[in-house]
C-alpha cells in the first residue's frame, strides 16, 4: 500500500506522465495534470484522442502503462488498490447512462449504497429519494429506465453515483447520446453539482456549457495534453494550431 | 366399489382392450399413484439441481482460468453429445460399482447413492449442460457497459453477476430454459432402465402383468405427461410475464 498522507490544499487528483496503450496503439502519451478539490475541469478534444481511456484510468476501469495517478493521495496504479475505497471517492456517469434495466429509477441510485457499502435501506432510500428531488425527477422514483427519456434516465445515472457520496465525479460526453432539448436539463443538473462544490472532471463537446463551469480547460490531442487554461482565455487566446483548428470547427 | 371405479370395471366388461385397471383395484391404483410421485419429485429436483449446475456452469465459464474453463467445456461436450439413456446406464452400472451398495428398501432411508439417487444426478448433469449453454447465450446477452457501470459503483465480480448480469440474462435465457426443461421432465421416463419406479416403470409393469390393460396405461401416460409439461410451461410463461421489465427489449 502506497503512503497517503493527503491534505485538502493538494491536489485531489494528480495525473503525472501517464502512459496507456491498447497492444500497439498508444492513446495516452505522457498526460499530466491536476486538480483541486472542488475544482471543475473539462477536457475537450477530437475523437479518439484519449478523452474517455484518460478519466476511465482515475477510476481505475483501464489500467495505466507508466505514470501515476493519485486520487487523494493514494496511487491508483498499485497492484494492491483497494478498488471499492477508490470507487466510493470517485463516481463516473456515461455516455450511454448504463442504468440497470431491470431496476427502477429509486432502486437504481439504492443498489450500491444497499449492497457494496450494506448501508441500512431505509436511510439509503431517504437519502434516495432527496437525490431524486435534487435532480429534478420527482414523480419518476418508481419508472423503469425503459419508461424514461433519455434525459431522465442520465439524471437518474447522475444520482445513482451521488448515492456514493463520492469526493470526485467523471462524466464522460454524457449529453452526446442526448436530444438537443433534453441536453439542458442533464446540464442543469450538471451545474448544480458544480455549484454546490463537487470535483469534477468532465469530457464533452458542449463548448458553451465548458466555458461557462469550468474552471480549467484542457484540450487534447492524440494522447497528449496540446493546451490548457481557464476558460476567460483558453478560447480566445488558443496559441497551438491544433487547439485553433478544433475550435474554429466546434464553436 | 365406488361409481367412478364401478364405470371403469364395467367398461372393462364391454370393451376388454380398454382395461383401466388402476381405476377400479386399490393394488394398481397405488402403483400409478406412487408412480406418478416419483415422477414428480424427480422432476422438481432434477430441475432445480439442472438450473443450479447451470448457474454455477456459467459462472464458471466467465472465469478467468482457463483450466476451469475447460473443465466446463468438457463436462458440456460430454454431455451434450451422448445420448442421456446411456449417461444412466453409465452412471447406474459403472459408476455405481464403485460405491457400496447393499439392497435399499425405502428410497429415503438409503444412506449410499441409490438407483434414485443415481436417476437425479445423471438427469441433472444431462439438463445442467444444456442450461450452461443457455445461460452463457443470456449473460452474452447484458451489454458489457452495464456492467461497467456496476464496477465502477464499486461492485466486485459476485456482486455484479448476482444484482445486474443473472437478473438480466436470466429473462433473456427463460424461453430456451422452458424448452430444455420441458425436455428434462420427458426425459425422466429414461430412469425406467435403471428401474427407478417413476411413472412409465410402474405402467409398463402394470401392462406386463395385465396385458389387457395396455392401451389403456399408454393413454393414460399421455394425458399424464400432457398434463405435467403444461403445468411446467403455464408456469415459466407465469414467471415469465412477471419478471417482464417494462419500457425494456420489446
Ligand atoms: N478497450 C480498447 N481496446 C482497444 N482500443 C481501444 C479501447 N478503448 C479505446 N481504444 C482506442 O483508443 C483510442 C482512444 O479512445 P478514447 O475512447 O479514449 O477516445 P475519446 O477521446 O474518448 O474519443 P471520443 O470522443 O470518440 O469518445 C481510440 O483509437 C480507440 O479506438
Ligand atoms: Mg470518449
């Protein structure tokens, strides 16, 4: 076990020179970067380039080359990780939602709580039920995936990871799978968060929603981190052509 | 005499090719009702052992050592692909030299593996390699992402398999699951050749002994098992139909 003696005033997540390949594709090429805790940071770039391989390594869903990766403090890429201690700090949202099919929306966020961490279900439900509140889904607690929109069902996602009382949330290109009119309200429920002092770290391509909540943009391109800086001057002041060219074809 | 038996005595007097003789004497009526028992306890445990071997088959599969993999694999070929008549003689006759056996009284009381005790077992395995399969095709089924999305709310590899993938493959599995269970409880009537007294041992004994009542005891077999398979598939399309997940996969 790596040593942790982790303060708040460090970062709640350092990345240092990650390397990942998958056989012989190199996608990440020596990523570095930092967060701080109730920071919120989006990492935008072209397909491909190692976005989504990049945050599933925080929580440890793809494993790492070289490099490290410390979630307060502690390495993620020991052999001996406690992956459940790891899982409760960082939460993850996908693109495509992932909800449990054969769940409603209110056993959905319960089922972690309830089965990994054996919290007693009547607590876990009323907590359950707030996160349902703060999501805006109130009337829905009872609605299999398959009865919600797609905007409902990643609301519901969203919660079902709060259900953790994770430190850190990853949302990988969650409003990609989304109608324009649903995007909003996953976003809303996005801000929030970010509001009430959530670490987050999101991938996207909603440029408007990224300059408005971040307070750190990185912008990646095959494997590697091109540019970074906050949003007042990330898009305006662009200085590598690659970064350019992108925003001149999202924007 | 009762008027129900009487009908069936008198009937026999009119047409003797129609001997329902266990409709009208006491003897005979307890053989096919103590046939019909066997039968049904067979096929209950056969089916929930089959259903279980399956389970722990396909958990198995998943496994990342190919060594148990393979075992799996061989025990599915093995059965698969010989005929189930020969697997109870095998089981009966070979096998079951190598226990000790002293001549069983009560099927219960028997403290070795009895020609029951061996009927279940090689009935069971038969069943158990095709539900290793079918439940294989239902966990193939659960899209990786989902799963996914269980491991990173920290759940480890039991805990998915048990709250996400087996609940969702499980519905997927059930019309190939009712085929095969259907087949099972058929198949039940094989213990005949290891002289399990289930339904057709005793019927066939019937007929041995009045071979009058021949047409009658075939009749009777058919409507039996009619009887017994429909109860079966009324009740996994029951299950079926309440496991339905609303708004998914239709
Ligand atoms: N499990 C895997 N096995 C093999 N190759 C993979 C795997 N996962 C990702 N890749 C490859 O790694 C590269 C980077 O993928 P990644 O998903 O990280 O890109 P991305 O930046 O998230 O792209 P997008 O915007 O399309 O989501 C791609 O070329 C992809 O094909
Ligand atoms: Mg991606």
């Amino acid at each position: 076990m790596s040593i942790h003696n982790w303060e708040a005033s460090q970062p709640i997540i350092s990345i240092n020179d990650v390397h990942k390949s998958f056989g012989a594709l190199e996608v990440l090429k020596g990523v570095s970067l930092d967060v701080m805790k109730g920071e919120v940071i989006c990492v935008i770039g072209p397909s491909g380039s190692g976005k989504s391989t990049l945050i599933r390594c925080i929580n440890a869903l793809n494993d790492i080359d070289s490099g490290s990766i410390k979630v307060e403090g502690r390495e993620v890429n020991d052999p001996d990780l406690d992956k459940l201690a790891l899982r409760k700090k960082v939460g993850m949202v996908f693109q495509q939602y992932n909800l449990f099919p054969h769940k409603t929306a209110l056993e959905n966020i319960m089922m972690a709580p309830v089965k990994v961490l054996k919290q007693p279900k009547d607590e876990v439900e009323k907590r359950a039920r707030t996160l349902i509140k703060r999501v805006n889904l109130e009337g829905k607690e009872d609605g299999y995936p398959g009865e919600l929109s797609g905007g409902q069902q990643q609301r519901v996602a969203i919660a079902r990871s709060l259900a953790m009382n994770p430190d850190v949330m990853l949302f990988d290109e969650v409003t990609a799978a989304l109608d324009p009119e649903t995007v909003k309200e996953v976003l809303v429920a996005i801000k929030n968060l970010a509001q009430d002092g959530m670490t987050c770290i999101l991938v996207t391509h909603e440029m408007g929603f990224a300059r408005e909540i971040a307070d750190h943009i990185y912008f990646t391109d095959r494997g590697v981190i091109v540019e970074h800086g906050p949003p007042s001057s990330f898009f305006t002041d662009a200085k590598d052509p690659r970064t350019k060219e992108f925003l001149s074809q999202i924007l | 005499m009762n008027s129900f038996q009487q009908f069936f005595f008198d009937l026999n007097e009119k047409y003797p090719k129609w001997n329902f003789i266990f409709f009208y004497d006491p003897t005979q009526t307890d053989r096919v009702l103590s046939g019909l028992w066997m039968t049904i306890q067979l096929a209950v445990v056969c089916v929930i052992l089959s259903v279980v071997i399956g389970l722990i088959g396909a958990w198995l599969q998943g496994s990342h050592s190919r060594f148990l993999r393979s075992i799996v694999q061989g025990y599915i070929q093995f059965f698969r692909n010989t005929p189930p008549l020969i697997q109870l003689l095998f089981f009966y006759f070979a096998l079951g030299q190598f226990t000790p056996t002293y001549s069983p009284d009560g099927w219960l009381e028997v403290p070795i593996i009895s020609n029951v005790g061996w009927a279940i077992i090689s009935l069971s395995f038969f069943a158990g390699a095709f539900n290793v399969e079918i439940f294989r095709a239902g966990i193939e089924a659960v899209p990786e992402s989902t799963q996914e999305a269980a491991e990173a709310l920290g759940m480890n590899r039991l805990q998915i398999y048990l709250y996400v993938v087996l609940p969702l493959a499980f519905r997927v599995s059930l019309p190939a699951l009712n085929n095969n269970l259907v087949n099972l409880v058929k198949t039940t009537t094989q213990a005949l050749a290891i002289a399990v007294p289930e339904l057709l041992y005793q019927m066939v004994s019937i007929y041995n002994d009045y071979s009058t009542a021949q047409n009658a005891s075939m009749t009777v077999l058919f409507v039996v098992y009619i009887i017994l398979v429909g109860i079966l598939v009324i009740a996994m399309n029951r299950w079926e139909k309440a496991n339905r997940i609303p708004g998914y996969g239709n």
